[in-house]
C-alpha cells in the first residue's frame, strides 16, 4: 500500500492525476474550470448511475389494484390479526358494501373520510371501502388527545367518520355521520357486495391526507394522490419480495403517522402472501 492508497479513499488518487494531466494539454484552463473526473468517470457517476427509470402503473388508481388480485386469487389470505383472516375475496366484498353505504352518505371523488380505529381488520376495510367510494381517507390516531381530533377533523371538514363502537365517545358533539365499523349493522348486509363503479375516478384523485407532526407550528396536511402511492407500491413490490406461499407479517405504525399508509398498504408480491395486518391524523393543505 503505497502513501496515496493508506490516506484516500479508492479513486481519489486517480481523480488528483486529471486535472495534471489537462494542464499541459490546456494551459488557458483557469483551476475552476479543470474538472477532477475524467470523462469516463463524469459519465458513470451522472448517466450510468443515474439510469433508475422503470415502468410502473400510471392508469390505476389503489384500490383497483387490490380489486385486481382479489380477482386472480380471491381465496388467497390478504390479511390476519389474532382474532380473524381475511381472504381477498372476503375482505373485497366488506369493502364494497362499506363503499356503497359511504357513497349514500355523500361521499364524492376526493371528499374526506374521518377514520378513527385501532389497529384491527376494521382498518384495512375502512381504507378500501373510503377509496372504493372515491373519498381520500383521513387516518386519526386514538391515542391523541380529544382536543387535537376535533381540531384535526374541524381543519379538514371529512364528509363521514369511521369508527369503532368503543371509540365513537371520541367524537362526542361533532355533527357528523358516524359508522361503527365493527358493528353489525343492517346496512351491512342490504349492500351489493360488487365492486362500486365510479367512472371520474383518475390517478390523480386523492387517496389520503395526512398531517405532519406540528413540532414546528401548526400541523401541515398533506395531500396524496393515487398515483404518488402506486408507485411506491411498485416499488415495494420489487425491493421487498414477498414468498409464495408464506404468510409474512411485518411490524408498522399507526397510520396517522406520516408514511404510514404506504406501509400498511404495501401489497405482497404473489397472490399467496399476505398483506400487511391491519393497524390504525390529519392548517394549510398541500399536495404531495
């Protein structure tokens, strides 16, 4: 190991003979206009480095990629917890039913949907049926204080709350429709159990707002669209692999913080694997 090699980094020494070897050749050159990459090196690093481009869907919004899995395998499992399992086809045919009930309640393309639930298959449900209906879900977390709710859901003005039974004293004095999603409720079964067809739904519909933490003031909501979400689930799909025929479960956050959805949302690469166990905030508002 020579003296270059013991105190630089691999290349560095190589980098240092460029610009001696230009001085010759180019004595009008001033020092800032001598790069210290070589041009092979200046096209690695910003052309073949660089070449990250991949195809991913433009055309779909969520949701009708799960639609699409529960019609290639509508009996592979999609999500468990301790108490239940869920197949796509299961879990398909509950969002549905919750899709048409929302859009009875008024739920249009990109209306808000408070979602207050705890970590439970009622979340992955709630998520579906909002999107199904066209509405980007609102994700407030239980474990806030009562007052930063009804601050959150007074700033984003949701058209309908989910909820759960336990859970609805929360949101005591907000004049709002509320669904119980874990109670059996009539309208569970007078809905059609088929896909809802909302023909002006695009990728760049909503799918969530999300608020940031506020520790600089007050909190941000942020909008996403469809198609910011679908492709990081195309990407997830090719960095986290998933294997046939195993049931993976993977730990994640509540989904009222930031990232959260996509996490929850992340869809297993084969019809065989699971997706993500369900688990459970919303200023000025940007899109993202």
């Amino acid at each position: 190991m020579n003296k270059n090699q013991k105190y630089c980094p691999t290349g560095v020494p190589h980098r240092l003979d460029t610009p001696f070897e230009l001085a010759p050749e180019e004595p009008a050159l001033e020092a800032p206009e001598i790069s210290l990459l070589s041009p092979a090196s200046r096209r690695r690093m910003l052309v073949e480095w660089n070449a990250t481009h991949v195809d991913y869907p433009t055309n779909a919004s969520i949701h009708e990629l799960f639609e699409a899995e529960a019609r290639r395998s509508p009996d592979a499992i999609a999500a468990s917890s301790r108490e239940e399992v869920l197949t796509y086809g299961q879990l398909n045919r509950r969002a549905n039913r919750l899709a048409r009930r929302l859009i009875e309640q008024g739920v249009s393309l990109g209306a808000p949907v408070g979602i207050l639930v705890e970590r439970s298959l009622d979340m992955l449900v709630g998520l579906l049926g909002i999107l199904k209906a066209g509405g980007a879900y609102l994700p407030l977390d239980p474990a806030y204080p009562r007052e930063r709710l009804l601050d959150m859901v007074q700033d984003s003005a949701p058209v309908v709350m989910l909820t759960q039974g336990a859970l609805a004293g929360r949101l005591a004095g907000l004049e709002l429709p509320l669904l119980a999603l874990d109670e059996d409720a009539p309208w569970w079964g007078s809905q059609p159990a088929t896909d809802p067809e909302r023909a002006a739904l695009s990728p760049e519909n909503l799918t969530y707002v999300i608020y940031t933490s506020g520790s600089t003031g007050r909190p941000k909501g942020v909008l996403v669209e469809h198609r910011a979400l679908a492709a990081y689930l195309d990407f997830a799909r090719r960095a986290y692999p998933g294997t046939a025929g195993t049931a993976r479960n993977f730990p994640f956050s509540d989904t009222a913080r930031p990232r959260a959805p996509e996490t929850q949302m992340r869809p297993r690469s084969s019809s065989n694997s699971d997706w993500m166990e369900s688990s459970g905030r919303p200023g000025s508002i940007r899109r993202r």
